[in-house]
C-alpha cells in the first residue's frame, strides 16, 4: 500500500510540472471566458482564504422526498424493527479545501475534500426512523488545468487523486473501497463533460472485492448550464456480458438568490455502498444549495 501512495504523489507532482501555465484571473469581468465553469472558478480563487467560507466539491443539495420501487431489503441494521419504506430522505454535503497551492512553482493546487451522502427512512416510524446508510468519501487530489482538446471539446481542468469511500459499518454490512483516479473537464459552449477514470485499489480489507462489476472502471457526466438552469447526466458500466451500470439524471432551476429546485432520478447499481450490488430506481425533488458549475 505504502509504495501506491509514494507512486500516487509521485503522479501529482508530475502533472503538476507537465501543465500549462494558469491563465490569470482576477474577477468575472476580467476573464475572457465567460462560462459557467470559469465564474465557479473565479469565486472559489476569491473566497477560498477567507474564515468563514467554505468551497464545495460535489454537488451540496437536500431531498426531502424520495420514492424507490425497489429498496435493497439488506441495507438496513439487522436490529432495527420493521421493514424498510420506498420513501426515504436523501441529502449530500460535500467542501474542499487547498492544502497547498503552486506546487513547485507549477499551477497545480493540491486540495482535501470530503463528501457526505446520506440516505435517512425520516419516514419510517414503526422502524423508529433510522438512517439507512452514510457513506463518507475523503479524497486527497491534484488540480491543474489542461490545454487540449477532442471532437471540439476542450480539456479546462485536470485532476488526480486518491478516494476512500467508506460506509462506516461493522460486519456483513461494512463495505468501503480505495481509488486512484483522474477526471478530465472539457468545455463546448455551454456543455461540459467528465471523464473520469479509476484504479480500483483491492487489498485483503475490502468488504466488497466485486465492486467494479456493478460500477465499472470509471464514469462519464455530461452537463449543460444556461440561465441559472442545470442538467447533468452519469453513465457508467461495466462493459461486461452481464451489463451491469447506473444513470442518475439531475436538473436544477432557479427558486431564489439562494438556492436552486433540484429534481434527480438515479437508476441502477452503486447509488451507494450498501447498494452497490442492488439496482435502485429512485426519483426524487428538493433544494440544491450549490451546483456542479
């Protein structure tokens, strides 16, 4: 494990030197790019030092309701009463923030995240309203920007980095897994698409050493964002025989200054740990507190 890691920030540090020199910005008005992605770029650069700000990572939103016709009858604590409700809260918390910056005298920007997402039977009171499972993601990367392109689109950002995903449970119903992997950003008008492959790290630790047949070897999101309005659709699949995969299918719209409505529908594997080897097919409306762009 320990010469993974040695390799991992050998990898950053490379593709920090290999990267292109950052365009400097220093407000909206100043960038000649006016996109979605270059504003959220410029205000996490304008709000990242100070004290009582934090920047997020993934998408941060709240799901009051949610409806699943097929809840996975394994996900909830053995000693817990009752049966589990098709409807359920959902919400995700995610923040980042850099740990160093211009790393050798390179636009690379080492960060630390972490990402919270939780599944909660708010509902369920013969079953005395328990949270079904929480999953914990902390995650050490490596961002640069890229300066290249393909079918039109062009590479905005680059990141490498190590994942721990973990549900924080003991037993049979523990499951956790490690990643190295790279997400590439590219940018046409107003769509945007990530690639985003990864190494699946099996050690003798894993609670769930099948995990890449029902997420695959990496994901793809394609997004578009005109007029405070936003819809993003995940692919992945495991190119295998047996075709297993998800889509998960995401559209916020303006309600205030503040916040967005935020309409998701999942289907498919690994919506989270405990399901990462039940299909779900869950719809779901809320709020979105902050976006992918």
């Amino acid at each position: 494990m320990a010469d993974k890691i040695v390799l991992f920030f050998s990898l950053c540090l490379l593709s920090g030197y290999l990267a292109a020199e950052e365009p400097s910005v220093k407000d909206k008005s100043s960038s000649p790019d006016n996109s979605a992605l270059a504003e959220r770029i410029v205000i996490e650069r304008q709000t990242r030092f100070q004290k009582f700000v934090l920047t997020p990572h993934k998408q941060n939103y709240l799901l009051p309701l949610t409806y699943n016709d097929t809840p996975n009858l394994n996900a909830i604590d053995p000693l817990i009463d009752g049966d589990i409700s098709k409807t359920e809260m959902k919400f995700q918390l995610s923040i980042k923030v850099p740990v160093a910056e211009q790393i050798f005298d390179t636009p690379a920007t080492l960060y630390f995240a972490y990402t919270n997402l939780s599944f909660w039977q708010a509902y369920n009171s013969d079953a005395s309203a328990p949270f079904r499972e929480t999953n914990h993601e902390p995650e050490l990367f490596v961002g640069f920007p890229g300066d290249w392109e393909i079918g039109g689109f062009k590479n905005n950002l680059v990141f490498v980095g190590f994942s721990h995903q973990s549900n924080g449970r003991s037993g049979l119903q523990s499951r956790s897994w490690n990643r190295f992997y790279a997400d590439f950003i590219f940018k046409k008008d107003d769509f945007y698409f990530s690639l985003k492959p990864w190494i699946h790290i099996n050690d003798r630790a894993d609670d769930n050493p099948d995990i890449e047949d029902f997420l695959g070897h990496g994901e793809i999101r394609a997004i578009y964002a005109r007029s405070n309005h936003t819809i993003s659709l995940m692919m992945r699949h495991n190119f295998d025989a047996d075709s297993k995969g998800a889509l998960e299918l995401g559209w916020s719209f303006p309600v205030s200054r503040r916040t967005k409505g935020f309409l998701q529908i999942f289907k498919g594997y690994g919506e989270s740990l405990i399901d990462y080897n039940a299909e779900n097919n869950r719809i779901g409306v809320g709020i979105l507190l902050t976006d992918w762009l």
